[in-house]
C-alpha cells in the first residue's frame, strides 16, 4: 500500500512517500502543482493525505481533485496527535511529510467527496462571507467605546462592510442559481422550519458529505456528538468538541429558531427539559437531533415532513 503524506508551507510542499520513505519538494506554483500532479499518477498512491494550512493548501488541492487522485485533507491536530503518540520529537518537513504518510496508512478517514468546480468556488465565498461578517461584528462592538473622533470613521467602515456583505450574497445566490444540484439541495434543506439560507448555503458549501453518511457519523463530522469521559472512578458530563466550526455554529443558530418554530424540535426540546437535562445541553441534542434528520433529507432526496422527522 502506497501512501503519501504533503506538507504545505507558503513557497513549497514537501511529498513523503511510505513504505519507500522518500521525500521530494516542489514549488508552490501553478506549474509546481502539476509536476506533483504528474509524480503522483506515476506513484498510483492509495491514499494522499494533505495537512490543512491556512488556506495555502487549496490550489493543490483543487489541481489533485481535479486529476481524480484519491487526496483528502486532514485536521493538523490530529496529525500533532499522531507524532506525538509515535514519539516523534525532530520536527522538519521531510519528517513531517512522511508522519503525514504514516498516518495516511493507518488512519481511518472518510471516503473522500469529490467536488464539482461550483462546490469549491462557493466554500471560497462562503467562508470569505463569515470573515466580512465577524469584521462587521467587531465594528459594531466598537461603537460602545466610541469618540465623536472615531464616529465617523465607524460608520464608513460599517457602510463598507455592509456593502461587501450584499455583494458576496448576491455572489452565493448566482452560484446557487447556475447550479441545478446546488439549487435543489438548498431548497431541500430550507424546508425545514429554521433552517434559513445561511445555514444552508453553509451546510452545501462546507458539508458535501451530508446525505452521504450514518446520522451518527454526520453528528461526529460537523462536532456535534458528545464525547462521554468515563475512567475509573472518574465521570464527566459529556461535552462536544472538534468537527467543522462553521458547520456547528450554523447548525446551533439554526436550532434557536427550530425550538421556537419547528414543532417536531419544540417538542424534543421540552421533553429533555422535562427530564432535567441542562438548557444548554439540551440545545445540543436538538442540533445533533436536526442535523441527523437533514442528513437523512439528503440522503433520500424528501422534503421536510414533520412525522418522518419525528421519527428520525
């Protein structure tokens, strides 16, 4: 089994392969892409695994997609695990790139999920939307501690804001609106009562997996499980942690309106508190309990209905 494990810096990517533990660099261009594109299909890898770094991995990662290799990217924490269970202390990038083949071969990851050109544009644009947004937010926190000095300053920066927010959500609607699977699939998710189009747009943008897996390994992906501790004589409250950040912050704004408006969700919800179960605690379980029924809305390609989703 061949594995290959890249390591992403902003002027090169370092390509480990296993079993032979060869490392060769490239550049991080264009053209040094399509080498790595080409020394690949020479290798036949099984699995490629490529470590997320700050955004410096996307055009490799639409290059490798895009030639149809079986390339997945990965969380550098788990990575940073890996090595430091294997006691792997010296950090380089050859040594780095073969921990990341090494873990290639004996991690169980997902299948990958191979995106259409309209996917990974619009994962681009949504993910940019929830920066102009979190500045937007920053700004308007500002206006507490404001000075006629700075006022006015605000303003124009807020006015900007506002403006780019309107121009990047006319960008996802034309994405959506040219494609036909995209379009069907936000729709489908809108139907549920609180699910809105930014939590759609960022379920079709940020969870192309949805519809694909088990309810309880979507719960898992997007951090929605909770993890029970349990060891001894030690026992703590279960608690969530990792998955997809913007998927669970979407999903939890979404489950604040649904335990308001949804009748199937208001009525989970009071169960759990009826039963004692913390508020917050039980938030999560609607979340978790919302994003198992709209996996199983993809993945059967229905329409909300509230007594198939009661049963879910």
């Amino acid at each position: 089994m061949t594995t290959v494990g890249i390591d992403v810096h902003k002027a090169s990517v370092m390509v480990g392969v296993r079993p032979e533990g060869v490392t060769t660099a490239f550049p991080q261009t264009t053209q040094g892409h399509h080498h790595l594109q080409a020394y690949l299909e020479g290798l036949q890898p099984e699995r490629i695994v490529v470590e997320a770094t700050g955004g410096y991995h996307r055009g490799l990662m639409v290059v490798l997609q895009e030639a149809g290799l079986p390339v997945q990217l990965v969380n550098p924490r788990q990575v940073h695990h890996f090595a430091t269970a294997m006691a792997r202390q010296a950090k380089t990038d050859p040594i780095d790139a073969l921990i990341l083949a090494h873990f290639a071969e004996v991690a169980t990851l997902p299948t990958p999920v191979q995106r259409c050109a309209n996917e990974r544009v619009l994962q681009v644009v949504a993910e940019r939307r929830r920066q102009v947004q979190r500045m937007r937010v920053a700004e308007l926190n500002r206006r507490d501690h404001q000075t006629p000095q700075t006022a006015d300053s605000l303003q124009r920066t807020l006015a900007f804001l506002d403006a780019e927010l309107a121009q990047l959500d006319a960008e996802l609607a034309t994405l959506t609106a040219e494609d036909a699977t995209l379009q069907h699939k936000q729709t489908l998710l809108q139907s549920m009562p609180g699910v809105g189009r930014v939590t759609a747009l960022t379920l079709c943008a940020d969870f192309p997996e949805l519809g694909t897996l088990s309810g309880r390994q979507a719960a898992a992906l997007a951090g929605v499980a909770p993890t029970t501790i349990e060891s001894g004589a030690t026992k703590r409250t279960g608690a969530i942690q990792g998955g997809r950040a913007a998927v669970r912050t979407a999903l939890f704004v979404a489950t604040l309106s649904a335990i308001r408006f949804n009748t199937v969700i208001k009525t989970f919800f009071a169960r759990l508190i009826a039963a004692g179960k913390p508020p917050k605690a039980a938030r999560i379980a609607c979340c978790r309990k919302m994003l198992v029924i709209l996996n199983a809305m993809v993945r059967d390609d229905v329409m909300w209905t509230p007594k198939e989703a009661a049963a879910a």
